[in-house]
C-alpha cells in the first residue's frame, strides 16, 4: 500500500471525525 495514500486517507479520515464530534455538541 502507498504510504503517502494511507496518510492521506488517515487525515481526511481524522477530519470527518472531528466533524461529526463537533457537530454532536
């Protein structure tokens, strides 16, 4: 697996996590 992909994937995966945290509040 490409790393830089993974990376890229963790980051867009981490934001939409902190989206849906946020907007829980």
């Amino acid at each position: 697996m490409d790393e830089e992909a993974l990376e890229m994937g963790a980051n867009l995966y981490a934001q939409f996590a902190i989206d849906f945290l946020n907007s829980k509040k």
